[in-house]
C-alpha cells in the first residue's frame, strides 16, 4: 500500500510540476505582447511618517491585467520575466511611467512628493542601471532626489564589482536606495556597511506578528537600532493595525506603509488622498490626542 500511495504521490507531483511548467510558458508566452497592448498597470502606495500622517512618498507596484483573465500578481509573473528578459522591457516602462506620474504630482504642487521603484537583480545584470536612470530622469523631469530604488538583498550578493560600481554611480547621481524586505534574505551586516544603503525596510513578515510574538518584536527593535546606527532610515512595511503602529513608533522607526493606511491605489485614488490629506485613520488622530501614540 505504502508503494502504491508512493506512487500516486509522485504522479501528482509530475502532474502538478507540468501544470506549473505549462502555465509558466503561457504566461511568458502572453508577457511578449503585453507591454504593447497596455495590459501593464502600476498602481501606488504611499509611505506615511507621523505624528501627522503625511504622505512623503509613494512606492510603485506593478500589475498585469489580462484580458479575460483578470490580475495576475507581480509574485508571479515578475520571477518569469526575470527568467526570458522581459523583466528588462517591463522594468523600463514601470520607471518610466512612475516618473511621468510623480511629475505630474510635482505640476500639481505636491512637490516634495517622492517616488520609489521596484528593481529586479536581473536588470542589473542586463543593462546599464545607471545610464537608464540618467535617461528617464533627463526625460521626465524629476529630480535624482525625488526618485528612490528598492532593491533586494540577492542583488547585493551578486558576484564581482559590477553591482557595487553601479549603485555607487546611482548614489552619484542622486537617487535613494532603499534595501527591500529587509531581514528575509542573508542580511549580512558587511553588506549594509559594504553599500550605499540610505534606508532599510522591514519586511512585513516581522510587522504581521509584533503583537504575539516577542522574537520578531525584538529583532524589530534590533534592525531599527541598528539602521540608527548605520545612519539609515527605517520603514515598516505591511502595518496593519494600531497596535503595530504603536509598536514601531516607540522603537522610533521613521516611517510606514501598509493597509492600515492605504492599500496600493491607482494614481487617481492616490490623487484623491494627496488632496483630502487623508492618510491618517481617524484611530491614530484620536489616540493622537490623548498622547498613546
Ligand atoms: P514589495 O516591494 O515588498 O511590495 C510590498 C507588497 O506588499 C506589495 O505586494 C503590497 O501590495 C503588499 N502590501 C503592502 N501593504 C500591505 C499590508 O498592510 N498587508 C499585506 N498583507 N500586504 C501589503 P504586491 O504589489 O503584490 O507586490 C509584491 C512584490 O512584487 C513586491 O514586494 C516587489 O518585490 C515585486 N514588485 C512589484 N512591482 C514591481 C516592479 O515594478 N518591479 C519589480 N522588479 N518588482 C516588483
Ligand atoms: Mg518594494
Ligand atoms: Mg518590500
Ligand atoms: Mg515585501
């Protein structure tokens, strides 16, 4: 019976594995038109500092909408973008498009507003990160210092010079970088010290359980500590609740994204808030003045 089950077991895994494999094809096959016909979105978040809840940046996330399939989330197709190139092209429209956007947040007056990109460690390895970033900011206006690239902690651990050469131009043209999901990869310390990192952001997986679970509240404290003492900035990602909120702001993290402000909007739901100035749940104003916060 145990061989039998055995049996059964690795014939769903085949059959499992070549589902995936067959949806990965697809969707690959279906990313080389989609740039062309528009399916790309992005959409924004806002990272918010307090105690006024203003709305000092916002980061860019990507969407697929395929037609008659609705979203297809970056978790997936980023990672099979990645792998055929594509991530090249898609990477380029996304900064783009996020530029062209915070200029005209910038038009409309909200100037000091900045704009986060997401990079993938492949479009390092396949062009010139640099050279690019000159070419949009040149095309679109926007300042070095109104752009922040997030990047994660595989790229830095990519062999040879290449990637140090290019973030150190980056940081010579202006741009924040920003160490994405901070705390889930290695996160060697030598890398912190080794890069020109200007901010830190937690991963969400540590913020979900800062309640419960007095490890992750710890190396929470821990990470904010030592950002201070890099000289880098901290922001929190995935807050969710007041507690949350409450948590981070006592280790002095400067600043936050999540659901509990804001999910990702697109740019006119953005807009809508630049201008109610609505970023801040009514709990945090009320807990606000009873000092809580
Ligand atoms: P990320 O850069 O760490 O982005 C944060 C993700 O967490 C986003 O998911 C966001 O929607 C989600 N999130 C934000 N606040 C909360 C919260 O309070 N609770 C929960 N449960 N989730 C929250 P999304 O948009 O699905 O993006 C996933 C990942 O895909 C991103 O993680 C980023 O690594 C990648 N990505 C997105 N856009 C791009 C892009 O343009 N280029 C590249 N290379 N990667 C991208
Ligand atoms: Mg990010
Ligand atoms: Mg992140
Ligand atoms: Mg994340």
């Amino acid at each position: 019976a145990a061989k039998g089950r055995g049996r059964n077991c690795a014939e769903f895994y085949t059959r499992k594995m070549g589902a995936d494999a067959e949806r990965h094809l697809m969707l690959q096959s279906a990313m080389r038109t989609a740039l062309a016909h528009g399916e790309f979105e992005l959409c924004y978040q806002p990272k918010v500092a307090l105690p006024d809840g203003q709305m000092f940046g916002m980061e860019a996330l990507l969407r697929w909408r395929r037609p008659g399939h609705g979203v297809v989330p970056p978790a997936e197709f980023i990672p099979l973008a990645e792998e055929t190139g594509a991530i090249v092209a898609i990477g380029e429209w996304v900064l783009r498009t996020a530029c062209n956007q915070l200029r005209r947040w910038h038009d409309q007056g909200y100037t000091r507003l900045t704009m986060a990109v997401n990079l993938s460690g492949r479009q390092f390895a396949r062009q010139d990160v640099p050279a690019l970033i000159r070419q949009v900011l040149a095309d679109t206006g926007v300042p070095a210092a109104s752009l922040e690239l997030e990047l994660t902690e595989s790229i830095l651990m990519s062999e040879g010079t290449a990637v140090t050469d290019a973030l150190l131009q980056l940081k010579d043209i202006g741009v924040t970088l920003a160490l994405d999901d901070f705390g889930t990869g290695y996160s060697s310390l030598s890398y912190l010290k080794r890069f020109p990192i200007d901010v830190l952001k937690i991963d969400r997986s540590f913020i979900t359980d800062l309640a419960s679970d007095a490890e992750n509240a710890s190396l929470t404290r821990t990470i904010i500590l030592m950002a201070q003492s890099l000289h880098m900035k901290t922001v929190a990602e995935g807050v969710e609740s007041v507690a949350q909120l409450s948590f981070l702001r006592r280790c002095k993290c400067d600043a936050f994204q999540g659901y509990f402000f804001s999910k990702p909007l697109d740019a006119e739901g953005v807009t809508g808030l630049l201008r109610d100035r609505r970023c801040l749940p009514a709990v945090v104003r009320h807990q606000r003045g009873r000092q809580t916060l």
